[in-house]
C-alpha cells in the first residue's frame, strides 16, 4: 500500500493526479502443489473457492469512482480490457 500512495503523491507533484486511473490488485491466491497461505481461504489460483478470486482491488478514478466506495461485485483484471 505504501507504493500506491507513493505513485498518488508523485501523480500530484508533477500535476497528473486528476488525469490519471490508478489501479492497484494483487495476485490470486497461491499456486497448486506449492505450499501456500492464503489466510484460510479455501483452495488457490484457477478455482472458484475464495483462495482463488479474493483479492485487495483498489481503483482510483477521478470524476468516476467516487472516493470511499465499494462494490461487492467479482471483478478481474481482463474486465479493463472490454
């Protein structure tokens, strides 16, 4: 988390802040066959149980997303590209 609010801050700096989507995510959940702790999620990477999609998604998009709000859908990383 440090790193993002590094990169918000270098954004204002330089004056880009408002013209700019951050998006911060993480990996989804460990690999198969490797010892993993998913923080007692069920399964891992490639299953629909939480261990596998349960991640931290944090998006900041000025004029969009409006600060402080939440959404409880299921969402991944191909849904930027469609």
């Amino acid at each position: 988390m440090r790193s993002f609010f590094f990169l918000v801050g270098f954004l204002a700096a330089e004056g880009l802040r408002d013209d700019t989507i951050v998006i911060f995510m993480t990996d989804n959940g460990g690999t198969a066959g490797v010892k993993t702790h998913n923080a007692g999620l069920r399964l891992g990477k490639t299953t629909y149980y939480e261990g596998g999609h349960r991640v931290p998604f944090i998006a900041r998009w000025p004029g969009v997303t409006p600060a402080g709000s939440k959404c409880g859908e299921l969402v991944g990383h191909l849904d930027f590209y469609a």
